[in-house]
C-alpha cells in the first residue's frame, strides 16, 4: 500500500528498483554552484521498445472505451505504459477517460554518473556524466497535455530515468487531470524547463495530484523566468491542487540566465494553488547567473508573489534541506514549517490520507 511503502522508504531508507549509477558525496560548507550536463548521452529510450499490440488495442478501444473508473484502461507492463505514453503523445489527450496499474513496473533506467566537485573557493557543481539507457518519454507533451484520471492503485513504477529539454517526469504536461495513488521509486531526472518526478508542468482549475510519491534526484537547467521550476512531486503549477503526497530526493536546480527555482514538493507555484498534508526530506539548491537573490528556494514550495496560493498541514525536514522558508512567496498557510527529523516523525504520526491511511 503507498502508506506502507512511504513508512518503510522514510524508516529504513529502501531504493529497490533503480539501475543507476553511484554518485560522489555533495561536498560540506560548499554553495551550489551549478550543472554540468555535456557528457551525457541517451543510449536507448522507451520510446522504441513501446508495445505494439497493447497500442493497436488501446487505437481501437479509445473512442468509446475508457469511460468509467470500472471500464479503466489497464496498464501492468513497462511496455504498455510506453505504448500509452506514445497513444497520448501522438495527439490523444484522453479527457474524461480513466487508466489504472494493475502491478508494479520496472522501467530498468540506467542513469549517468553523478559527481559533486569543488567549484572556485566555496562552491560546488554537479558533473553528470555517461548514457541514459532506457530513457522515459514523459506522458503529455507541450503539443497535448494529458486530460484523464491516471490511478496507480497504490503500485510503483520503478527505476525512472528521465532526460528531456522540456517539461520531466512521469508525466510531462496534464491539464483537467487526476493522477493518484502512485510512487515513482529511484528516479532521475534530467531536464529543463519544469521537472518533477511525478509531473512536470500542470494548469488547469482541475488538476489533482494527490496520494503520491516519489524518490530519487532532479538536475534542471532552465533558462529562467516564472514558466520554470523543480520539484520532489511537481515542477510548475497554476490553479492546482496537490494533496497527501510526500518527496525523498534532492533537487537541484539552475537557472542559465535569471532564476533560478526549486521546492522540495513543487519548483514553483504561480497563481491559486492549493497544497495539503505533504511532506518533504529532500535537499533543495538553486544557482542563478545574476546571483544569490535570484536563488529562489522553498522547503516544500516557491509562491509566486502576486498570486496568492494556500498550503496547510505540511512539513519538511529542516535538518536534511537546511532552515530556509517553507514557502516563500504570497501564500495562505496554515501548520506549514520546517521540522527537524524528531519532530517531523512525530508530525507525521497524525498525517493520513483521503482514505483515512495515517502517512506513518
């Protein structure tokens, strides 16, 4: 269940699931200081290995199928859900149409080395080098974005390496959206513009993310602006609402021209969205060009500061991410702090999810 599974990732730290390569130690007392991404490569994607029958089916079943949770799309391979991305890519945004994991899929992402490496006198960049294998072709492109209910039924996808210039994560664009109970363990993800592991660019009044998860790292490298942003869960958002969802994994994010902006649950929200009982353990870097306060960072979130958003009931782990601002930003809060760890475990003790599942 994804309770059990948050318990257990929290407690015991587990990471089954990734084919990633080892990264070096992030270097003490040091600033970010930026990504290097020239030395990597994308040596086989998903997008070739997409199951072909499962695509013809879903072609023939779309116009009339789909249309109740009952009458789901049934998705329980790492091929299917390839051959669904690739459905919806090519033009079908499945508004009103329902899909649902039957297992748990392993995407097998081979990831390319990470190296954290002095940088001048006080800072410290990251060198990625070596092949993507495997690569994930985010669901929903900047041409359609993904318009259903996505139910993961409390699975995990597994080993989820992305590289992508625009838009990263499990999904990379929703609008009228629903996607709910699902993790996404051990993932990479290497992008630009608005990355989070499970989506990276959300808009619409009817956008829910909520009971989900999700571990492993972000390196975004973006050109700035507020179109742009890095999350645990989520990159950019507007008129969203994220519920009961909880973060492992650092995220770093660097801008190449003038923000540079990240939060441990959304990179950044833009105008009236909502968070509730989320929770985040992951470190958080910004570097901007321009400098330091251009360097937006939020524990759980960065707010826009002329639309307001309203966060409640959420939390993150100050001794892992620093003592920095919760939510930076124009924001309605309610119960939204940073915590160390004793605290936290026990803040959550009381957090459950719309089922009524405590979170710990």
């Amino acid at each position: 269940c994804l309770s059990c599974a948050v318990s257990l990732t929290l407690m015991f730290g587990l990471a089954p699931g990734k084919m990633a390569q080892a990264a070096s130690e992030i270097p003490e007392g040091r600033t970010f200081s930026g990504i290097d991404f020239s030395g990597v490569t994308v040596a086989s994607s998903w997008e070739d290995k997409y199951d072909q029958a499962f695509y013809s089916k879903i072609r023939s079943e779309y116009e009339n199928g789909y249309t109740t949770a009952d009458t789901a799309l049934e998705i329980g391979t790492a091929a299917q859900l390839a051959a669904f991305a690739e459905f919806v890519n090519s033009g079908k945004d499945f508004s009103g149409k329902f899909v649902c994991l039957t297992d748990d899929i392993d995407l097998q992402g081979v990831a390319p080395m990470a190296d954290y490496q002095n940088d001048g006198d006080d800072g410290f960049k990251v060198v990625l080098t070596g092949a993507v294998s495997n690569n994930w072709v985010p669901i929903g492109t900047e041409s359609v974005d993904f318009e259903g209910t996505f139910d993961g039924k409390n699975h995990s996808i597994l080993g989820m390496t992305v590289k992508t210039d625009e838009c990263a994560g499990l999904f990379g664009r929703t609008s009228g959206a629903t996607i709910q109970n699902v993790g996404v363990k051990n993932s990479v993800v290497i992008a630009g513009n608005s990355a989070g592991k499970i989506v990276g660019y959300a808009s619409s009044t009817d956008v829910t993310i909520q009971n989900c998860y999700a571990t492993g790292e972000i390196y975004a490298s973006y050109d700035g602006g507020f179109n742009s942003g890095a999350g645990g869960i989520l990159g950019y958002s507007a008129w969203v609402t994220v519920k009961n969802c909880y973060n492992s994994g650092d995220v770093f994010a660097m801008s190449t021209s003038y923000e540079g902006i990240c939060g441990g649950i959304c990179g950044l929200f833009w105008y009236r969205n909502n968070m509730e009982n989320c929770f985040s353990t992951g470190r958080v870097y910004a570097y901007s060009p321009t400098g330091m306060d251009y360097c937006l960072v939020g524990g759980l979130v960065v707010v826009d500061p002329y639309h307001a958003s309203r966060i409640i009931n959420s939390y993150y782990d100050k001794d892992v991410a620093g003592d920095i601002d919760a939510a930076p930003g124009d924001s309605s809060t309610e119960n939204v702090e940073g915590l160390t760890t004793a605290e936290f475990k026990q803040k959550l003790v009381k957090l459950k999810d719309t089922n009524g599942n405590r979170m710990w």
